[in-house]
C-alpha cells in the first residue's frame, strides 16, 4: 500500500484515481506550505471523499519562511505568464518541496506499516523542476530504501509519461477533471496564460479530449 503526495492537480488526481483502482493507496498527504493557489486543496479533499480515500492536510506554514523568493509562496512575485520552456518559469520553483514532501509521506507510510511513497511527477516537469528529474527521483528512491528497517519505495509511475497521456489515462478512470486545479494564481478561474495553464490546455488538445475547464483568458 502506498502514501500519496496528493496536491489536487490535474497529475496527482489521475495518480489518485489509478492508485485507488487498483487498491494501492491508504492515505492522501495533501501540504499547505502558503501557496496562493489553495484552491487546490479543496479539490483534493473533494476528491479523496469521492473515492473514499483518507485524506490529510499538513500544514507546513511554520517552514514556508525558509522557501525564500518565489512566485508561489511570495505574492510580491507575480507568477509568470508564458511557456514552462521560458526562463522566467524557474521563479514558480519552490526549493526542494518535493524532497520534504517525500520525506513527510515517508515517515507516514513507516508510521502505518505502508510500503510506498508515490508523487505524480511526468516528463514535462524535468526542464523546470528540478526535483522533478528522474535523477533526483532515484536518488530519492535509494534514500528511502535506508530510511527504515525495511526499505520504502518510490512509485513514479508518470516519470516518462507527458502530460497529454496523463490526461488520456484520467479520462480513461474517469476522472472529473472540473475537480482539479493547476492555475498558480489562484483566481477564480484558471487564468489560461501562466506555464500550468497553458500545459494543461494543450495537455487536453493533444489527446483529443474535451477541456472542461473554465479560463479567464
């Protein structure tokens, strides 16, 4: 059974339909570490009440101090507009926040006699997002298996898969996409212009698949 870093993103939710499809999950980690998207965090818990998966929010305010200047804990920052591809993306990296994500959803998967720990890390993020990378990814793997008397491991199961497949395999599991929330500036509706958005419309064309999201722009 496994841990899932659950942030109520388009990724983590599809991870979140297949993992309790095939029986694999027993709780969903979901963090509050200030982001101005937390919009997300209704779509998880509304998620996990659909599937019936046990759902926990960790706050992480305490440690949002140390993140530093970014767009996404920081509103002097505006979040950029434009590609994931554009250099001015790397303002929406929070420092090393999967790394202690992983590491909390290990201490709970240890906690409960779990074997796993997965995150919903896909192809598309490698360029940005450097914990992210297959590398990182690895070495994360290799530590768990010695954070324990028994080794704890990583299931990544969308590390070579883009976003358009993801997106394919959701709709597949039926997954309520209406539910989930990628934009990271947190208006009322996704603002169609920043890296998330734009992934995720042309995540929904390459697949051929109707985008029931509402952009404001």
């Amino acid at each position: 059974m496994s841990v899932l870093i659950y942030s109520g993103g388009l990724d983590s939710t599809v991870l979140l339909y297949k993992l309790a499809a095939e029986k694999r999950i027993s709780e969903a980690l979901s963090f509050d570490y200030g982001q101005r998207h937390l919009k997300e965090l209704d779509c998880a818990r509304k998620n996990c009440e659909v599937l019936n998966v046990k759902w926990r929010l960790v706050n992480l305010h305490d440690i949002g101090s140390l993140f530093g200047e970014n767009s996404l804990t920081d509103e002097r920052i505006a979040v950029p507009d434009g590609r994931y591809d554009d250099s001015n993306m790397r303002s929406t990296v929070v420092p090393n926040r999967n790394m202690i994500m992983l590491s909390i959803a290990a201490a709970r998967a240890i906690a409960i006699k779990d074997d796993s720990v997965a995150y919903a890390a896909h192809a598309g993020d490698h360029s940005v997002y450097p914990d992210c990378r297959p590398e990182f990814s690895d070495a994360m793997e290799s530590a768990l298996k010695l954070c324990h008397y028994y080794p704890i491991c990583l299931l990544r199961p969308f590390s070579s898969m883009n976003k358009a497949q993801i997106v394919a395999l959701g709709s597949k599991l039926g997954v309520d996409f209406l539910n989930t929330w990628s934009c990271y500036k947190g208006g009322e509706a996704h603002c169609g212009k920043c890296g998330t958005c734009r992934e995720r419309r042309e995540a929904f064309a390459a697949a051929g698949i109707a985008d029931p999201t509402k952009y404001a722009g």
